[in-house]
C-alpha cells in the first residue's frame, strides 16, 4: 500500500508522542470525521466553533488509522482503544507535517493571492497544468490559517506541480503561511476594496497582499496585474523583498504576458494572449474579461514551469466555472403566459465592490429569451466597515450602465443600494434572506436570466438551492458560437 505519511514520519515530525499500536502509515489526513476516509489520519483541530476532540469517536468509526490530538485533550478519550498521536497543539502539529511535505517535495510550487479571482484562478492552473505532470491543489477554498498547512500537508512527495491558494482578512496572515509554502511564482491577481473594514485603505490591503513575496523561494518570479492601480506599490514591495524576477499580466501595452484581444460570450469567451512575444488564440469555456485575465496569469505560469503550453490551451476550453462563482443553470420554468427556461448565475459564494461589478457585466452580457429580464439579485457585502453605505450605493452606478431594469435586493446593507436606484428600475426589497427566496420563486418567469450575488455570510446559496429544488434542469444549450 502507498502512504502519503509514515506513521514514524509523522511521530519525529510533529514530535508527538506515540500511544497505542501504530499503524505502518495513513493514507490521507483529515480534519472532518464526516468525511474522512478508511486509513486516513485524523487532526483533532480546535476552532472558533467547534473542537475536533469532540468528534473522534465519528472518525473511528469512519475508519480513522489514527488520531492526533492535544495532550490536554487526552483524558476524555480514554474510552477509545485506535492508536493516536498525542501533541502540545493539533494545529501547530499540522503546521510541522505541512513543512516537512514541503521539505521532501521536488515540486514546482505557484501560490495565488488577490482579492477577486483567487479560486478561479487556483482551478485554472490545477487544469492548465495537469496534462504535463502529477498536480497536488487545495479543495474548495482551503485559504486560511487551517486550510492551507492541510492542503501542503497532503501534498504526496511525487507530486510535480504545487497550486496553493492563500487568504487573509487581516494582516500579518498570508505571511506565516507563504513561508510553508515557499512558492517559485507567487501570484497576485488583483487589489480591490475586499475587507475593507479591517483596513484604512487600499494601500493597506496592497501591503496585507504583498506579504507573500517574502516567502518566494531564492531565484523565484512574481506574477503582478500590470493594469491594478497598486502596481506600482506592489512593484515596490517586491523589490523590497528582495524579488529580482518581477513579471507583469493584463491588457497593459507594457505587461509582460499580454491579454491582446477579448471576444466575450455568455457562457464562453475567446481570448488572444501574448506569451513570451507569440500571440495564442485560446477558447476559455468560461465567460468574462475578468477570468480571461486571469487566463493569461495561469498561462503565464504555464510557460514559466516549462510546461505543455498546447496541453494547457486545450484544457481552457474544457474549464467551467466554480460553485458559487459563475456556475450556470438552466431551468424549466413555467407561468401563465408558458412554459420555458430561465438562466441562472451562481455567484453566490462570496462578494466585495469588484467582484459585484464584473458579475453585472456577466449578467448584461447574458441575452435573455423572448420577454425574459436580466435580473440582479444582491445580497450584503461584508466586512465593508465605515465604507459599507458608500461601496453598496455606488453599485447604482454598473447597474445602470450595464441595463439592468430589474434588482431584487435583500440585507440591510442593501437598502444603501435600493434608496440610490431611480424609479426607472424595478427594484424589490426584503430584509432577510429567507424572504427573498420566498419572492424569487413566485416570481420568476420563463426567459428570465437571474445573477444571484452575496457574500457567503448572508446566505444565498439558499436562493440557488430554492431555485434548483423547485425547477428541473434542462441540458445545456450549444454555447460555443
């Protein structure tokens, strides 16, 4: 049997201590006993919300090789006979295996941090560079504090290309963590007012992002959006950190890999890049300019690993959007005047004043059917702080310009949003959530085209759950032109 760890391995590393009879090695490690699979190791991690130790007895019974768990913690599972690996801190345990996965790897490793696109991002380069070597990534959004010392703790040893995704709210997070990871490209896809509540400005959360340049390993690239208007702060900073390898993406006449031409469809998009002085015409089987630049940053990363630039082109084409992050429905819709198909666009997941703005351009470059709308329903961005009136009724402005008649809006953030849109859009109002979905079900008609947006916290992914339950899905209509 092949083990991602040793259980000896794990034991010196962690410099835990062994209690029981110890399996050969785990073949996964997990922190979520509902998932966790036969022979993996179990990491009995303390959170905000809920403890780890509280759940071994569900890891046992999921076929858990062995548990590691806090030495403060042990007198409660006495009753539990499976091996475990007893330590000071779960986490700090973890964050040593994480280390020493990066230690033995021989990996080509490329770390993605931004305010918008990171995930997307993250997707495209697992894909992009699949076809020419073995791809270890995070699942989901594995971003945080927890996530990515589990996401590099995973990582097999013959594992060729590293994809790491790093977050941050606050600063002083993506360093500690950048430094696991220790990437040969680290990327920056853009700076936008995300979190703007916890910084005084944009320059601030520039200087949060910057933080990953200082774990880029000796001899190592940055990958910066020529076009962001932080560039040049962020430019800086690199050299500050000593990054002699500063690269540039976007539609800029000076970037260094080049998105020359767009042509944009509803649910696709061709783009035309300029990588390392040759223009490539790839088909990218998601839409908007936004994921387009992006295209270019993971294609520039492609060239830089030396890896299958034909290979990765085709694997554009076969990419679709993330859950919650443009992901499409087509749905069989029915009322009074008929019986058809309503479009919806999954962007539920998370949201901040950029992000919002490049999901109205997919929802205006969305052609609805005969007699169908093109309707906005927006939910609260958190975490905007003192700028949170300002940032949501500033989204009047995209709305209006992008030809948005209908926004149905639900949080009280949003009622910033409702009082700055004219009577000329019809605009909807609720204050929960749970209301919104009530009124989107009973109102919604055949040929509509429906773009549901929020930030995670205020819960729409209730709304694409209401509409998906409620509605058959229809097969996709040929989307490529």
């Amino acid at each position: 049997m092949s083990f991602l760890w040793t259980s000896a391995d794990m034991v010196a590393v962690m410099g835990g201590r062994p209690l029981g009879a110890m399996p050969e090695g785990v073949t996964g490690l997990s922190i979520d006993s509902r998932s966790l699979t036969q022979g993996e190791a179990f990491f009995a991690i303390k959170g905000e919300r809920t403890d780890g130790h509280d759940y071994a007895t569900m890891a046992v019974a999921n076929g858990a090789a062995l548990l590691v768990v806090s030495e403060a913690k042990l007198p409660a599972l006495g009753r539990l006979t499976i091996p475990m690996i007893v330590v000071e801190d779960v986490l700090v345990a973890l964050g040593r295996l994480a280390v020493a996965a990066r230690q033995r790897s021989r990996a080509q490793i490329v770390a993605v941090t931004g305010s918008v696109g990171k995930t997307t991002t993250k997707e495209m380069l697992r894909h992009l560079l699949a076809p020419s070597g073995k791809v270890h990534s995070a699942v989901a959004s594995f971003n945080n504090h927890w996530g990515v010392p589990l996401t590099l703790a995973r990582m097999p040893a013959d594992t060729q290309f590293g994809v790491f995704e790093i977050g941050m709210n606050h600063a002083n997070e993506i360093r500690p963590l950048v430094k696991m990871v220790r990437p040969h490209v680290a990327i920056i896809t853009t700076i936008a007012p995300a979190h703007l509540g916890n910084f005084k400005s944009l320059e601030e959360i520039a200087a949060a992002k910057a933080e990953i340049f200082e774990g880029v390993e000796p001899g190592g690239a940055v990958l910066l959006n020529r076009d962001n208007r932080q560039f040049a702060f962020l430019e800086q900073r690199a050299l500050d950190a000593g990054i002699q390898s500063i690269l540039t993406f976007g539609q800029h006449a000076k970037a260094d890999f080049r998105l020359a031409d767009f042509e944009g469809r509803a649910e696709s998009s061709t783009i035309w890049a300029v990588l390392n002085g040759e223009t490539v015409e790839v088909h990218l089987g998601a839409p908007g300019r936004h994921i387009a630049e992006n295209a270019v940053a993971a294609l520039a990363v492609v060239t830089l690993f030396g890896a299958d630039l034909p290979a990765a082109g085709a694997a554009l084409s076969a990419l679709k959007p993330v859950k919650g992050r443009g992901e499409r429905h087509r749905l069989a819709v029915a009322d009074a005047t008929g019986e058809g198909s309503l479009t919806l666009i999954d962007e539920s997941y998370n949201a901040n004043p950029a992000s919002m703005r490049a999901a109205i351009a997919l929802l205006a470059a969305t052609q609805p059917d005969l007699y169908g709308r093109r309707i906005a329903v927006l939910g609260d961005m958190l975490e905007m702080g003192e700028f949170s009136a300002r940032v949501h009724e500033d989204l009047a402005g995209p709305l209006l310009a992008a030809g948005i008649e209908h926004v149905w809006l639900a949080g009280p953030e949003m009622a910033a949003l409702r009082d700055a849109l004219p009577e000329s859009v019809a605009v909807q109002y609720c204050q929960t959530t749970a209301e919104l979905v009530a009124y989107v079900l009973h109102n919604v008609r055949p040929g509509d085209v429906l773009m549901v947006k929020s930030s995670l916290g205020i819960g729409f992914g209730q709304i694409i759950k209401a509409l998906i339950d409620n509605f058959p899905a229809l097969p996709d209509r040929e989307r490529h032109l």
